[in-house]
C-alpha cells in the first residue's frame, strides 16, 4: 500500500476513533461531546487550545482522562504569580561525581517534557513565565542555558481560564494568544447530565476508561492530514472569511469597521483549513465544505477578534460579531 493510500485508510478510520474515545471518557465524563471533539481537532491537527469555563466543570478531570485514553505523558502546571520559568521547563543542578569527586551540572527536566500539558489558569503568573511555555508551544523546544531540548511529540498545551476573576491576573497579550489554534468555552452542563454528574461522582464507579489509541497512531493522523485535499472554493471562503475580520481590509463591511479594533491574522487562515480537514474527517468525510470551515470558525476566531469600545457599548462579543459575519453569506 503506497502511504498516501495509507494515509487516507488512517484518516478514514477516524470517525471510527472519535467514537471508541468517546466512549471510554463517558466512563468519566458526563457529557461535554462538543468540546471533548474541540480537543480531538486541536489535536489532531497538531495545535494548542485556550480553555476557558468557570471553576468545577472536570476540566483537569476530562484531560487527564484523556491522556490516558490516548496513552500520552500528562502534566499539570498550576500557574501562580510565583512560579518561574525554570518551574516549567526545568534546571540545571550541581551534581558530584561519586566515583572521583568531580562536578557538573546535570539538567533536570521541568513538566513540559510530557505530551499532554494542562495549563491551569494561564493568566495568573507573570508574562516572563508565560514566555517560558509559550516558546515551547511555538518551536516544540525549549532552551535552557546554552543547550536546546526538543519535546517528545506529539505536543499539546490545553490553557485553562477563570473567566469570572479577572483581579491579579496576567491577561495575554493579542500576540500570544494567537499561538493557540482554538478557544474552547466549556459551559455548564444540563439538566439530566448535572443529575448524572451528582449519582456518579457520589457512587461507586463501574469501570476505568481504556487506552484505544496510541500516541504513534496520532503522529500518523497528523501526518495524514496533509494527504487531505481542499477545494479551491472552500480555501477561498476560509481566506476571505478571515480577511473580512479586518477593519482596514476591503472585505470587511461596515459593522465590522465599526465594532472590530485589530481582526485576525494569516495564522488564522491556515488553522481554519486544519481545523475544517479534522472536522470533515471526525465525520467520515475526506475533503471539508463550506459548512465545516463554519462550524470551526468562531473557536478559531473569537480569541483573535479584538472588540471596540463601541462594541462593548452596544452588547456585543467576539463571538456574536463572528457569526453575524457568517451569516453575510461570504461566497
């Protein structure tokens, strides 16, 4: 078999894979199918995610499961405003030789050596720690002194945070949130799964999720996704989508003009169309349409849409102006 037939037998098997994950981290996790499938695309088209849900909805829970499941290396980083960089990426030690005597400094490695990093509230810690993660989100490296430590791959940070307490925090700069590919709101559950959640957690558990996939299949899905074909239209409505969040930009009509301060980045194109291949496939489809380049825009965009005052004057959010813009019928 040559490996593009490989790799579309790989990708056509995903929708397959969404399900078998899915079912182990119900063991665990009530509900929440939407953003348990917003992680799956981050991931499996190799991106990081932003979190953001208030305090009590499992997401360390739910990435840990997760890990487990995928068979991946987790770490968790509770950022606070003491921690350091070398907290994160790790420090070099004074060390004695016992044999002769002599001494070295040995490295010792920090969290972010693991495949599945959990970074909890982000935005409590200074933005010199923050750079310390954020460089090995963008290269999948890190340096320490003189020396230059790859990560294992794959490599994927999930950024939690609080959206209610905003004092003392660190808030990150509109730079650096664009290296995460996807902003992902996790709300609070219904009804029915809220009342599952209560009988669950204050019982016995029946079973432990199982691992189904391991973290050599998920290279070889990230891999594949290059073998995905785009259409000329579909790549048009993405770019033009993306270039219509811009003020400045002739594509932009005029409530964006008005309610948008500084619109998205040519990141943004590209992780739309990474995005809707992922999408398409979690679907059992091998080449994405319009309509998944729209069911992944407003978590691919919302982070990067900048509001202006008169926005926030007249109610409305990022998210709100991004699919007032999708339903311009951009073509």
């Amino acid at each position: 078999m040559s490996p593009q037939a490989n790799n579309l037998e790989i990708l056509d098997n995903l929708k397959n894979t969404k399900t078998l994950i899915l079912n182990e981290l119900h063991k665990v996790i009530i509900g929440q199918d939407k953003v348990i499938e917003q992680i799956m695309i981050a991931l499996f088209a190799n991106g990081h995610c932003l979190i953001e849900g208030v305090p009590g909805l499992a997401k360390t829970l739910m990435i840990s499961t997760l890990a487990k499941i995928l068979q991946l290396k987790f770490s968790r980083i509770q950022f606070t405003p003491d921690l350091m960089p070398s907290d994160i990426t790790g420090t070099e030690v004074l060390t004695e030789n016992k044999n002769d005597g002599s001494r070295y400094f040995q490295f010792i490695k920090g969290p972010v050596f693991a495949n599945l990093i959990l970074a909890d509230e982000i935005n409590r810690t200074p933005p010199k720690t923050q750079s310390a993660l954020l460089q090995a989100m963008q290269e999948f490296q890190i340096s320490v002194g003189n020396t230059t430590y790859p990560l294992a791959a794959p490599f994927l940070v999930l950024a939690t945070q609080n959206p209610i307490e905003q004092e003392g925090t660190y808030p990150l700069p509109e730079a650096q949130l664009d290296r995460f590919m996807l902003n992902i709101i996790i709300d609070y559950p219904d009804f029915e799964e809220e009342k599952q959640i209560v009988i669950s957690t204050t019982s016995k558990h029946a079973s432990e999720p199982k691992p189904v996939i391991s973290h050599e299949a998920i290279l070889n899905i990230q891999s594949a996704l290059y073998e995905i074909p785009i259409s000329d239209h579909v790549l048009t409505y993405a770019v033009r989508l993306v270039r219509a969040t811009r003020p400045a930009s002739s594509d932009a009509p005029d409530f964006i003009k008005k309610w948008v301060t500084w619109g998205a980045g040519p990141r943004a194109s590209q992780y739309l169309i990474q995005a809707a291949k992922i999408q398409a496939a979690l679907e059992g489809r091998l080449s994405p349409a319009i309509d998944d380049v729209r069911k992944v825009a407003d978590m691919v965009l919302r982070h990067r849409v900048l509001v202006s005052y008169a926005a926030e004057a007249d109610g409305f959010k990022s998210s709100q102006i991004i699919e007032k813009l999708i339903q311009e019928k951009i073509n």
